[in-house]
C-alpha cells in the first residue's frame, strides 16, 4: 500500500468534525431545506444519510465498506471513503444488518483495493462534494472523477452516475457483500438482455431469514459483462453466496447512466412491478422532485416559527428522521415474506416492518396518532399479521423475522393507544393478541406470571428489574382493554399484574431491587452500577418506569418530598470520574441518561409533585444540550424515530408520560408558534408568548380562549383543533399550580 492509501486508512480512524454556526433564517417556505440528513451520522446516532422516502421499503444509502459500530448504518461522518451505495439501511439502531445489493460505479483511474474494506472498489471522497436532503443524496467519488446521484420510490432505488471520458467505465453490483451482523446465504444473477438484470439475495444476520428480490434496469445497453460466482467468472444466471457483476461501457465526458432497482420481499414478480409502476421512466430528476415532494407535504403537517435557524433545522431534522421507521415490506402486488417464514399477502393494508417496539412505543407511536392517522391502521394491522404469522405480537421485527430484541410486549400499548384513540381494525383479534402476547411461557413470562416478578438468574441479559416493569406497564394496558371490552375477569387479573412493579420495590433504598427466586433482594447493590438486571440501564434510570402509577410510586417513594430529592438527585448525582459507562450510557445529565429510551419520561414527573417549573427546566436543558446541528448532534442512538419523536413532542410543549392513556403531560414549548395540520382541514396551534431563552418557565395556559388549571391536555383536544396559549415567564411559577389538577395515570382519557 503506498502513501496515499496508508492516509486515507489513517483520515477512517481518526477522522474530523464539521460544525455549524447558528444564522438568522430567510423566510423559504420548502421545509425540506431545513433538513440535515446529516446529524447522527457522527458520534453515537447511528443514522444514515442517503435517500429514502417516507417509511419507504428502499434506504440508498452510502456504505463506508468497513465493520464496526460506528459503522452500523453503514456509513460514519469521520471516514474518507465509499465502497458503494446499497439499497438498504436501519435507522439509528445498534444492530448491523441489512446492506441489501451494493452498487459501485468505477473507471480505469484508479484500481486501489485495501484490506480494511475487504478488497472491495472503493474511492475517497469529501464532505465539500457531497450533500444530502429528503429523498436525495449526491457525492463525488474523488478517485474516479464520478458523480453519484441518488433517489427513491416506495420501493425503488434510483441512481444517476456521470461519468468522464473512459472506454473501462463499470458498474459493479455485488451481493456478496456484507458486513457487521450480515451474511448472505443464497444470491442469484440473471442478466435478461443488454440493459436489464434480475436476482435476489437471501441473508442471514440480526434477520434470520431475509430476502430480496431485485430488478436492475440500466438507462444504456452495456457494451459487455463479466459475472462472478465466489470470484470465479462464470455464464449466466449463476446462484452462490457470493455473486457479483461488473457491467462495461464506454463512456463520454459527462455521460449519465441511469440505474433503477425494484424490490420485494417476496418474489420477482414484485420487484418488476415495483419499476413498472413506481419508475417507468429514466429521468432522475423527476423521481428527485417526486420524493422532495412527498417529504414537503410530510414535514409541512407541522409548521413552526423561530428566528434561530440551529433550532429549525434540528426540528425538521426530527421530523424526518420520526419518518423513517416502520418500512414497508409488502410489494405493490401485497406480497411480503412472512415472520413464518412463508409468501404471505396484505389484503386491505399495506404491511409495515422494522418496529422497534421498545424504544417506539413510548413517543413515536403516539405521534403518529397526531401527524399519521392514515398510517396507523397500517401500522396496527401489520402487527396483528405478526401475531397470525407466529402466535404472538412482534418484539423487535425487521425484513419479516422476530428479532427478539430488548424485552417487554410494547405492541400492546401501541395497540391499545391506537384502541382508545378511535382508529379503525379489528378490536377482538388486536385484544386476543395482546392477551396470547402475556401469557406466553418464553422471555421468562412464565415465572413473571409464577412470582410476580421475573428473578434473576445466570443469563448475561437477565434484565429481571427491567423486565418486571416492562411487563407491568403493558399488563396494564391490556386491563384497559379487557375493560372497555367488558372481560371483567381478564381486567381485574391484568389490573392485579400491573401491581407487579411493587414486589421489587425495596422500601429501604427506595429502589427497584433484583431478587432470586426464593424472593432474597440480590447483594451487594449499588444503584448506580450497570449490572445484568437492567436493560441498558442502571437502577437509577428503571426506578421511574412505572407509568400507569406514577401517584403508587410517589407514595411508595415516601411521598411528595421525598420522591421530589429522588428526583433532583437523578439530575444532580454524576457518575464519578472512574464509573464504567457502557456504550450506551450517553446523553447523561446527572444519572439521567437521555441516549437511552428509559429515562425519556423522567423530567415530566415533576408535575406529579407540583414542581412545574423543574420539569420545564429540565425539559428545556435536554432540548438545548442534548440536540444539535452537527452530525454528532444526536447523544444516543436515533432508535427508528424514538430520539426524534422525543424532542418533536418536548419541543412543541407537551409528552405522553404514559404512551397508551391519551394524555399528555405540559412541559415547555421552544417556538413562539406551531401549527399542526390535522385532517379534515382542522388545524391546532401553539404559542408561546414572551418567549426567549430567559423566558422558559409558564406562567399561564388557556386552550381555545379559556384559561386553563391543568397540567395535561388530551388526544382529543389536539385532534379536535383548536389553539394552546402559554404565556412565558423567566421565573419559576409554581404557586400558581399548586391547585393545578393532573391526570390520573391509572386511567384512560
């Protein structure tokens, strides 16, 4: 390796950081302008920055070509190469899969091949020449002097090379690779004429059992082709693990070459349709303008104002971002490999996947009840297929296979939510899968149901604490639905579970304790220490999940002063300077954890004890320090919009503290206004008035006109439209909710 190459391995390891100064905004009324596709892409967030439509089946996204955690959504800001675009990507999760069909234009410029990204073509770029907004992503491969362009359909991608004078153009398209978590296990290569290749690949990785059939079709006839199977050339079709193909032109200086790819999970049938219907044509430009359109109209659904452009880009950013998770998996024709392994079909609905269920269902599902009402009887009725395809809801599923990822049933909010919120799908079957979904002797369920409590034992993710609550909260939820459903029976045996919270709460260290299975608290504890009985997390962030029972907590805390130094000491007590903080411990303010989901409700239990103005304080420090305009501005992982739909909420001035209860909790708002677009032309506005960054506390809330006393306002109010006044203060204003009511957080609104 010469010189030049031993830098670029050097620029991937050690890297750099671009960073943005805050300006005034220009009045510019396309939203997606305010977008930078790029946060998250460095530090902990994990996003990618490519193209995709709104939950759109294809991410085209950019891959660096080389493993790692950072690396996980296939591309990492600090890195100086490109290896090639695939087709598909998760969105700031921490699993590494996916990579789906890599597509690499080359010439004879330049041949180099380095270890780290397994031999693969590759070229440097840099951050100067590439830029990225919803539904578009370009860059210029530096080695080759080649423009790449990118775009998207529902289910296409779409890519745009320019390339210079040169009789050894390529493009490689290689379903061998892989990386991270992923292997494939069954490719195929066809080439159908001079212009169109057809194929598929089926992988292993975090996804058991993924597949996707592609069609390839190119805007001009390749002059020849060269197919591999495991390196060896070969005639076509050819079938392997490891298949590629490398097309040959003969390029003029700035010659475009066009290449669509149609997918299904399902077969090819479905991925020629996928292009007959979505991408007829071969102008790129039009499909660039289509997507930016469909990213307009989604991102305008709320429309803010603010003079700080920092503020309304990290917003829009969100906004995006709250849209890239659940994708669909079925094919224009309704086909999509399912969680049993089998073609199944989507009658009536469209059918989601990738629902990370235990970050998702406690903000961006209830958002979606706001901002996606025609999406969420999709979204429910794909996870009622889960449960027809396997016996229960999905835990963490993706590509059609359970995952099993992190823990709980959190289907069963997300249903219940969308229950109660009056959206439309089969009450009785969503009620029998949630209740099959708890009564299932796997995920240690059986002696969570045995005890009362799920005990630890010698397993690296016990997660007993976690777990426990986890299992508490959604048994709670499916009481509610017993209740309205009038199973009386069923209500008070699940109401009964969701007390299960309170067999390990230790009344001596007022924590949430482990125990073993005679029913002995676990020694030695310390709180603060990340052990195998917390998901993610420490006791310190688990004490506060008890949603459903928030007024139970307080009193089994010792009442309102003393839940009031618990919770000062979450935000006060830092971790010492030799603590070991795993990998997803970020975002830490004191003991709270705002990388990681279950800390995300903690600073609106202030309410609950009649200190408003330490939740607003709260809420506003994590909007101003934990979200920035730089591709490191995300503090943890993204999680499929959970991170997104966090700040979207807080930042509007209000959360679902409990997800599955239709009300939401009063924080702080940080625009002097917003307007949510509803249906039927209804639209409801927020303002803050004397709103700046001294003024963060609220004085006053009138709704439609009437002052308020509440610290709540419900699912319904918002839907119904309307508008919510706060006025703005630079004090703490809590004499003036002392008489304030507040929900109950055992009971539906």
């Amino acid at each position: 390796m010469n010189l030049r190459y031993i830098y670029i391995v050097l620029l991937i390891l050690i890297g750099c950081k671009e960073k943005q100064e805050a300006t005034v905004i220009k009045p510019n009324p396309n939203l997606t302008d305010f977008v930078n596709t790029f946060i998250g892409t460095d530090g902990p967030g994990n996003t990618y920055p490519g193209a995709t439509v709104p939950y759109g089946m294809v991410q085209l996204s950019p891959d660096i070509g080389i493993p790692g955690w950072d690396r996980i959504a296939g591309y990492y800001y600090q890195d100086s190469i490109i290896s090639g675009f695939s087709h598909m990507h998760l969105t700031g999760t921490g699993a590494g899969d996916l990579y789906d069909i890599l597509v690499m234009p080359t010439n004879s410029r330049f041949s180099e091949r380095i270890k780290e990204n397994n031999f693969k073509p590759f070229s440097a770029f840099s951050h100067d020449r590439e830029s990225a907004s919803p539904g578009y992503y370009t860059v210029d491969l530096l080695d080759y002097g080649i423009k790449a362009e990118l775009t998207a359909t529902k289910h296409t991608g779409i890519h745009q090379y320019t390339f210079p004078q040169d009789e050894n153009s390529q493009i490689h398209i290689d379903l061998g690779y892989a990386m991270n978590w992923d292997r494939p296990t069954d490719t195929y290569i066809k080439v159908v004429d001079e212009h169109t290749i057809e194929g598929y690949r089926k992988s292993t990785g975090w996804a058991k059992d993924q597949r996707v059939y592609f069609v390839m079709e190119f805007s001009k006839d390749f002059d020849s082709y060269e197919l591999y199977n495991d390196s060896v050339k070969v005639a076509s079709p050819t079938k392997g693990t490891d298949t590629r193909i490398v097309v040959n032109y003969s390029t003029s200086n700035d010659e475009k070459i066009v290449v669509k790819t149609g997918v299904s999970s399902a077969n090819l049938e479905g991925a020629y349709k996928s292009i007959q219907t979505e991408a007829p044509h071969f102008n790129f430009n039009d499909y660039k303008e289509k997507a930016r359109n469909e990213w307009q109209k989604e991102l305008q659904k709320v429309v803010i104002e603010t003079d700080d452009l920092d503020e309304k880009t990290i917003f829009y950013t969100m906004m995006y971002q709250s849209m890239l998770a659940p994708t669909l998996l079925s094919d224009l024709n309704g086909n999509y490999k399912g969680a049993n392994d089998t073609i199944m079909k989507a009658e009536g609905f469209q059918r989601y996947d990738t629902f990370s269920l235990w970050d998702t269902f406690r903000a961006a599902h209830p958002l979606y009840t706001i901002i996606q009402p025609e999406r969420v009887p999709d979204f429910i009725k794909s996870l009622l297929a889960h449960y027809k395809e396997t016996g229960t809801l999905p835990v963490w599923s993706m590509q059609g296979n359970e995952t099993n990822m992190m823990i709980g049933y959190h289907a069963v909010p997300v249903i219940v939510d969308a229950y109660f919120k009056g959206f439309n799908f089969d009450a009785e079957l969503a009620y029998e899968a949630c209740k099959k979904s708890a009564m299932v002797d796997e995920r240690q369920i059986d002696q969570y149901k045995e005890l009362g409590y799920v005990p630890v034992d010698e397993h690296h993710e016990n997660w007993s604490v976690s777990k426990t609550v986890e299992y508490a909260y959604d048994d709670w939820c499916i009481a509610m639905f017993a209740k309205a459903l009038n199973k009386e029976d069923d209500y008070q045996y699940f109401l009964e579970r969701s007390e299960n919270w309170k067999n390990l709460h230790d009344d001596q260290t007022t924590f949430l304790r482990p125990k073993n299975k005679l029913g002995d608290f676990i020694t030695p504890f310390v709180a603060k220490d990340y052990s195998p009985y917390y998901c993610e997390s420490n006791a310190w962030h688990y004490y506060w999940f008890v949603p459903q029972d928030v007024e139970g907590l307080i009193q089994k805390t010792g009442g309102t002063e003393r839940f009031n130094q618990k919770l000062d000491s979450m935000f006060t007590y830092e971790p010492a300077p030799d603590d070991k903080l795993p990998i997803f411990s970020t975002g830490m303010i004191g003991q709270y954890a705002h990388g990681n989901e279950p800390s995300h409700h903690v600073a609106y239990l202030y309410n609950h004890i009649g200190k408003p103005s330490e939740t607003q304080k709260r809420v506003r420090q994590i909007l101003e320090t934990q979200y920035k305009n730089e591709p490191d501005g995300h503090c943890g992982n993204e999680d499929c919009g959970q991170m997104s739909s966090w700040y979207i909420f807080s930042s509007l001035g209000f959360y679902p503290v409990n997800p599955a209860q239709g009300v939401y909790a009063i924080g702080t708002p940080m625009f002097k206004e917003a307007t949510i677009q509803l249906p039927e032309e209804k639209a409801f506005t927020i303002k803050a008035i004397n709103l700046d960054k001294e003024h963060k506390y609220v004085k006053s809330i009138s709704l439609n006109g009437n002052k308020i006393n509440r610290l709540y306002i419900t699912h319904k109010e918002i839907m119904d439209g309307g508008s919510l006044i706060f006025e703005m203060t630079d004090v703490p204003t809590d004499d003036s909710f002392k008489t304030a009511e507040l929900p109950l957080t055992n009971k539906i609104y």
